[in-house]
C-alpha cells in the first residue's frame, strides 16, 4: 500500500511538536529523571527519521542539509545501536534541532498546501 508523502510530511511535524511539548519548561536532569518522556522522545524521533526517509527528493530538497540526512542516521542509530545513545545528545536533537525542523516542516507543508495538484 502506497502512502501519499504529505501523511510522513504531517507525521513528521506531529511527532516534532510531542518532542517540543515533551522538553519544553525542562532540564537536562529533569528530563532525563523522567523515563516516560525520555523513551516518549526517542519514539518521537525514530518517527521524524522514518518519515524524512519517505520525503520524495522534491521535496527532501526544501529542507536544510542537516535534516535532510541527520534524522534518518539517527533513527538507524536509536533501532539498530540503542546501546551507544548519549541521553545529551539526545536532548540537544530535542531542544537545538527538532524546532529548526519544525519551522522547515511547516514550511514545506504550507508550500504543497498552496502549490497547485501534480497532473
């Protein structure tokens, strides 16, 4: 079954605002403290890694080069590697690159939003 590329685009801004929600008005040591929001994060950003690697190029394109590659490494690392996941490294994709993302996301949806239908 074939999915249409906006549902990743729209996943992926999903799981991006959980990942916001989830570190927002926290520390590093709080956030670490509470397993529920940490392991609720790593969710968040194997879905935002396995989305960006559904993007058709078009649209992969639009994006900055850091996000076009870095979350789909890192959703290869948090399935395949869990055991070398660095908590601070973690938080700093949380709380310096997932909004860059974000703003980008939306952007991207806001373009197919008022481009006209392919075909």
């Amino acid at each position: 079954m074939s999915r249409d590329w906006l549902l990743y685009l729209d996943d992926l801004i999903a799981s991006a605002e959980r990942v916001l929600r989830l570190t927002q008005g926290r520390s590093l040591a709080q956030w670490q403290a509470d397993e529920a929001a940490f392991d609720a994060v790593l969710f968040n950003l194997q879905v935002i890694g396995e989305a960006i690697k559904k993007l058709p190029e078009p649209a992969l394109s639009q994006l900055s080069e850091p996000h076009r590659r870095g979350p789909a490494r890192l959703r290869d690392l948090n399935a395949h590697h869990y055991f070398a996941l660095d908590s601070r490294i973690i938080w700093d994709v949380a709380v310096q690159h997932v909004p860059a993302l974000l703003i980008e996301a939306r952007a991207l949806r806001d373009q197919a939003d008022h481009s006209p239908p392919a075909g």
